[in-house]
C-alpha cells in the first residue's frame, strides 16, 4: 500500500547552497563554507537558476532573487526550529532599537510568557543593514519598531500610541533663567514650550524640528546626534532640551534628572511588532509577543 505524502519542492541541499551564497563574497568562499569543491557548486547553482528561479547572475556575481531571498528566510526559521526541538530550547530572538531595548523590553524581559512549562531563551539584536532584511535573512523571529515596514513580505501589528515628550535638566533650565518657574519635588514643572523655543536643541539626526515648530520659532540646534540614547546623555547634562520618546527618558523623569515640559505637540507614531508573513512560528506567537510588549511600556507610565 502506498501512501501520497507530500514532499519538499526544493532540497535541504539546495537551502543551505542558497544560505552559503547569500553569506559569502564569492562561489569559491561559499564552496569552502559546504565543504564542497568550487566546479561542483557551480553546476549545482546554475541548476538551481534555470530550474527555480532562486538565484541569478548579476554583474559576474551569483545573487539571490527576491523569492530566493524568501526561502533562506525560511530555512534559517527551519533550521533554528529543529534544533530546539532536539534540543529542547525555546528561543525568541527580537530585532529593537537599543535604547529600547535597555528600557523597554530587558527590565520586563522575565514576564515573557512561558512555553510548554519552560522560560524561553531570549536573544536581542541592533541589525546593521535594518529591521525588514534582518527578518526576511531570518536573524531575527519578531522586530520591534514605531512605524510599519514597507516590504510586502513582512507583517505588522501596533500595539500602542507612542508618547513623546519634551524634557530637559533642571540645572538647564537654571541656567536658561527659568529656575523661578521650578517648584522642587513636582513631576511636571511650570514651564512651557514657548520659554524653551530659541534655547540650545538636542537634535536627533532623523528628526527635523521644523515638522513641529513654525521656522520663525525654531530652536537654535547646538548638538546633533544619530542616536537616541546620546540625545538623553545630551539633554541630562544640561546640553540642551529635547523632544524625545517618554520611554526613552521615562527613569530620569521619575528620578527629577529631567524635567517634563507641558507642550501641544502631538506624534502620530505607534509602537508595532513585524514579523514574517510567511513564518507560521510569527503568526500563531504574534499576540503573546504583542502583549507583553504591551505591558512592559505601560510599566512605564
């Protein structure tokens, strides 16, 4: 009796040629990663090329397409799954911004929910080359970013408003002439948007102060940074005030390190989970994940 079982459309050996080649500099670097000898991998990758349309020659160099792309994603996804389930390992590996990592997501990284009695293993990374490659080169099962991602491949979910906030120091606003408007111990001081405009600004490099201030009130801009936490090293040592994520300042809030200012501005920005539309492991963990997400900022507040 035969029975009709499914197969693989394409062969773990081709996966892992992809994986090499996605990974190497050259055919003879990714032959030397297979153990394999140069002429022989060549052959296979030109199979692969004309047979499935995975791979291609793009300026004398063996690229993948985007389909090819897809299915090393989906093989990295594979290949981590098998080995927890020989293992017995659970591991969730998020992509994030790493100051939102450190405030966010580490302090509250106990509360992830338990899987099958077990505390999973939890990995954090700051992609290089952005959040959308690392999911579809599959580094990484979920990213965590304040915007949606543009790839058609990747799905999103928000999980909440993120709040921005003005700050500054005390001892800035002290020298700013503005201490007599300070009522020590209080959270929210009496000091408004409009004192601040024309003072030093903390800038962050993706951020054009213009989108919230008229170009006649802008503030003088006295340091740029491409960061968010070096913004809030900024801004705590008195360098200037800025507009920034209330995550990201939430502790020096609480400790009277920064001062909140009172201001109308408001950011149409929402904190969102990405994963792989195609990774069955993203979509069925996607609410769990959304969820202690969702607490670990509300521990803020």
């Amino acid at each position: 009796m035969f029975i009709n079982m499914e197969k693989y459309l394409v062969s773990s050996d081709d996966c892992m040629v992809l994986l090499a080649l996605r990974d190497s500099r050259s055919l003879r670097e990714a032959a030397k990663s297979l153990a394999c000898d140069p002429g022989g991998l060549l052959r296979k990758v030109q199979r692969i090329a004309d047979e499935l349309d995975l791979v291609q020659k793009r300026q004398g160099k063996w690229t993948l397409t985007e389909r090819g792309e897809a299915l090393v994603a989906w093989t990295m996804e594979s290949i981590l799954s098998q080995r927890q389930l020989l293992e017995g390992e659970s591991v969730v590996r998020f992509a994030a911004p790493t100051w939102f990592a450190e405030r966010v997501l580490i302090p509250r990284v106990s509360d992830l929910p338990l899987e099958t009695g077990r505390r999973p293993m939890v990995e954090f990374i700051v992609p290089g080359q952005g959040f959308e490659l690392a999911l579809m080169e599959g580094k990484c099962d979920y990213a965590v970013a304040c915007h949606p991602p543009e790839s058609p491949v990747i799905a999103h979910r928000q999980v909440r408003a993120e709040r921005w906030v003005v700050v500054a120091s005390p001892q800035f606003l002290h020298a700013s002439g503005l201490v007599s408007r300070l009522s020590a111990g209080v959270k929210k001081r009496e000091v408004t948007l409009t004192e601040l405009l024309g003072l030093s600004f903390v800038r962050h490099s993706a951020l054009n102060p213009e989108q919230f201030f008229s170009s006649e009130q802008v503030s003088a801009t006295t340091l740029t940074v491409d960061n968010l936490a070096g913004v809030r090293a900024a801004v705590v040592n008195g360098l200037g005030w800025s507009f920034v994520p209330f995550a990201l300042v939430a502790e020096e809030v609480r400790a009277h390190r920064l001062v909140e200012v009172r201001h109308p501005i408001s950011m149409d920005r929402k904190v969102c989970v990405w994963w792989l539309r195609n990774s069955v492991r993203g979509r069925i963990k996607v609410s769990q994940v959304s969820a202690w997400i969702e607490r670990a900022c509300s521990a803020l507040e």
